[in-house]
C-alpha cells in the first residue's frame, strides 16, 4: 500500500473513532456504500452547506432558493431523459463475482500502460472506448476487453460475462394499495426540482434574466461499484445552482461560473496547486461545454464539482412533455435589433458540487500527523484536522483548569456568553494536554483555559489550534477573537 492509501485509510478511521462518519447501520454489519454523519460530521456537513449556501444566495442579488421534494411525478425523469438513458454499462468477472463498470475497468488498465510509457495506445483505447459507448457497442466493448487481456484485479482472471446495463435509479411505489400503486423514483439529482419550478420562481421572486435557482438536497443512485468511501455513495447530497440566461450569451456566463466556483474553493484557504479543470472532452448531446473542477484526494485527482452548459434542453423538454410554456418574456432593448428580446427559452449553466464530496475534500486537506519536538529535545505527536476557522464543527472548546474552586462557574458564563453566536464545547474531564489533544482531533481551531488567575484579573490562556501558542487575554476579548476568525 502506497503513502497515499495508508493516508487515505488513516483518514477513513479517524473519520469514525472521532465523531465523524459511521458505516450505516453497522450493527447489523453494515450497509454498502450507505453512510452516516456522527456528531462532529453533522455539524461539519451543515457547515460546509451553509457556507455555499451564503455564498450563492445571500452574496449574490440575482440568486434565490427552492427546497423541492425528492418524489416527483414520473414524467419528469422521462422528459429528462433518465428513465431511458441514465444507465451504465457493467461487466461480471465470473470467478471473483466481482462487478465492474466498464469505463471504469478499461481506464483502470489505460492508467497502468501510461505508467509503462505507453501513452499512445492507451489513448487509443480510450478513444474506442469512448465511441463504442457513443454507440452502445457492448459486443465491441467486450472485444476491446478481451482483445487487451484485461484481468479482474481479484481473481486475476479474464472470465468475463457479456456486458449488460443497469439502471442508475431507485423506483419505489406510491399509492394506499401496492395493487394500484404508480412507479415513481427517488430522484437521482436535484437540478430537475429546479427545472420544473422555473415559471412558479421567476414569477414569485420577480426575477430578471440573467438569474439562478440554487437548491441543496439528498439524491440517490443505485450505483453498482460504490467505493471510496463517502467519494461514491447511493444516497448522497447535493448543492447545485442553474443560472437561467439570455441565448447567446452562454459563453461568457460559462467562464464565468467556471472562474467564481473556483475562488469559493480557494476561499477555504485551499491551494490552487491541488485543483484542476477537466474539460470534458465528450459532451452530453445536450451540452455545449462543461468541465470538472477535481481536487487532489489521497486517491488522486477527482471530481468535485461540474460546470455545464445545458443549452434550453431541460426547459424545452419539460415544455414537451407538460404542454406548459417554458418561456420567459424579455423586455431589455436589444441593442442590434432596438427591439425587446421578446419571448425565448432560457439557456442554463449549471454549477453541482457533490457535498459529501466537498466533506471528504476538507477532511483530506485537513488532516495532518505532526511530529513535534519538545524542549528537551525528545519528540511527541499529535493528530491535527486544519479546518478553516468559518466550517469547524467547533469553535471554541471552554475549560476550567479543575473542577473545583468556582472555576468550573467562571468557565460556564463564559460558554453561556459565547455559545449563542457560534459551537462551543465544554469539557473538565483529564489533563489540559488531553483535552487540547482531542480538540485538535476534531479540528477546533481555540482552547480557552480558566484557572485561579482567572478569578483574580479577568483572564484566560487562549490557544491556537494550528501553531499551538498560548497567549493570556481578557475574558471580554473570547467572543471578539472568535468571531473575527468566521466572519
């Protein structure tokens, strides 16, 4: 195993024994790919959430939100297009039992030529692969396979069943009776909730092109290789924003989003140097340009985000399906014709980061095994999460020195004070050194410490989580010095 992985699974288990994520229903030895959020990740989560959520609707004027249901009428994901082409072509390995994504298997094994020096073929193959997929090919598929001698990395076999698809969706039933229940689907991405509510919040909010719906929300997908922890998960969420736009004008607008969408990542104090875009080289049919914004996990180089240029195809086709007009009066003089716009169907950017993806991202950036030296030159450790100051679960871990000599009363007031305007924690249990341990476990960025010169001049040891200095301030100043750090 690589420095990276053991990193990668040093975070994985420091994400459970602190509070952070649990393997769903883990009594009954777990569920596949279905996790849940402890203490410390739930605030984390929410966190990270209202983060984007501010910087889309409260910092920007022409940005509104909607919170639309997860069941919605059938004939959505038909006119999407996702009861009949969200699917993905999967592959057995008859010895192992083992069950591949296609793409997934084939780029596995284009990734280990291009460690040989064998780049040309494996673009190549990757561009068969790409036009059989185009094409829906899987006979061809299977061919490129076996023609490679591409191997299960379990049985280390090539026994191979035919490639099959499998739908992304989870169906359910609605109705009192199972006998005269509907089909419906638990929805396997928030956009479309967004789409159907066009008209109802451009007439709502009296929002003028060029304006956004922003929405966050569970989806599901029935994925048939889930792994990487919480990076691909069957019941995920999503914080997804459409920006509704005059035709024509999608191309600055998309190098806009592009641009912005970055700088908020970056705003997290972030480097640049672990992001990259992706510029999808093959485009839905729908799309005139979309990218990805991936990040550096210990696992390399992934997708967080997606900026697409959707053109009118979601409009157009709800107004298809619905017979209801999708189409926005725009009374702004064009400057060429001296005419209003007029009547058109808006064109859509689309900016979907994945939230739990964001949350692995800041637990992988984060996370950090110091060796430190002491004064006597021997050496200690301590594990450390560096999340920004603004997204900590925990801002402010209160102690009082003992249990004893009114200090624990002078530490409570303190909380009572501060705790209204952001997460505290209080704690009397152990030595200071444990205690200031396990809050740079957890990420809190201040300790604050009451002892018996507390009650004589109104002061307390503050200290920083990242450099670990303590400075001695006044009582008044806590609350000030926090809220500076999240503001």
């Amino acid at each position: 195993m690589s420095i990276q992985e053991n990193r990668f699974q040093a975070i994985i288990s420091h994400a459970k024994e602190y509070g952070f994520v649990f393997q769903s229903s883990e009594i009954y030895d777990g569920l596949s790919a279905v996790y849940d959020y402890g203490p410390f990740g739930s605030e984390l989560k929410k966190n990270i959430r209202d983060y984007w959520w501010k910087s889309m609707t409260q910092l920007n004027g022409n940005i509104v939100g909607i919170d639309a249901a997860i069941f919605m009428h059938p004939t959505t994901w038909k006119a999407s297009g996702h009861v009949d082409n969200f699917s993905d072509p999967m592959i057995d390995n008859r010895d192992s039992q083992k069950r591949y994504r296609v793409d997934h298997l084939i780029e596995g094994y284009t990734e280990s030529l291009k460690e040989t020096g064998q780049e040309a073929k494996a673009e190549d193959i990757l561009g068969l692969m790409d036009s059989l997929i185009a094409k829906d090919d899987f006979a061809g598929l299977k061919k490129l396979i076996e023609d490679n001698k591409i191997i299960c990395a379990v049985s280390g076999t090539a026994n191979w069943t035919d490639i099959r698809q499998f739908n992304l969706m989870f169906s359910t039933q609605i109705g009192s009776l199972s006998e005269e229940a509907d089909t419906i689907y638990l929805r396997p991405e928030t956009a479309q909730g967004i789409f159907v509510n066009f008209l109802n919040v451009q007439k709502t909010a009296r929002m003028k092109i060029p304006f956004g719906i922003a929405q966050t929300g569970k989806a599901f997908r029935n994925e048939i290789v889930a792994r990487q922890f919480i990076f691909r998960m069957r019941e995920f969420e999503q914080m997804e924003m459409q920006f509704f736009i005059r035709p024509g004008t999608q191309k600055e607008w998309y190098e806009y989003w592009k641009e912005a969408r970055l700088k908020w990542h970056l705003s997290l104090g972030i480097p640049a140097e672990k992001y990259r875009y992706h510029n999808h080289v093959k485009l839905a049919h729908y799309a005139d340009a979309a990218l990805d914004i991936e990040y550096e996990f210990p696992i390399g180089f992934k997708e967080v985000e997606g900026i697409h240029s959707r053109t009118d195809f979601d409009l157009s086709q709800h107004q298809l399906y619905s017979k209801k007009k999708m189409q926005y009066f725009d009374a702004e003089i064009d400057e060429k014709t001296g005419k209003p716009f007029g009547n058109y169907i808006p064109y859509v950017i689309e900016t979907s980061i994945g939230l739990d993806r964001m949350f692995l991202l800041i637990l992988s950036h984060a996370y950090d095994e110091e060796i430190l030296i002491k004064d006597d030159g021997s050496k200690d450790s301590r594990v450390v999460l560096h999340i920004p100051p603004v997204i900590a679960p925990i801002k402010l871990a209160v102690f009082p020195l003992t249990k004893k000599d009114g200090l624990p009363e002078v530490a409570r007031a303190i909380m009572d004070e501060c705790k209204p305007h952001f997460r505290c924690f209080y704690e009397e249990k152990d030595a200071i050194g444990k205690r200031y341990r396990r809050q740079d476990a957890i990420g809190t960025p201040f300790c604050v410490t009451v002892d018996h010169q507390t009650l004589e001049d109104q002061t307390v040891t503050i200290r920083f989580r990242d450099t670990m200095l303590q400075e001695r301030i006044p009582v008044k100043e806590i609350k000030k010095i926090v809220l500076n750090s999240i503001c």
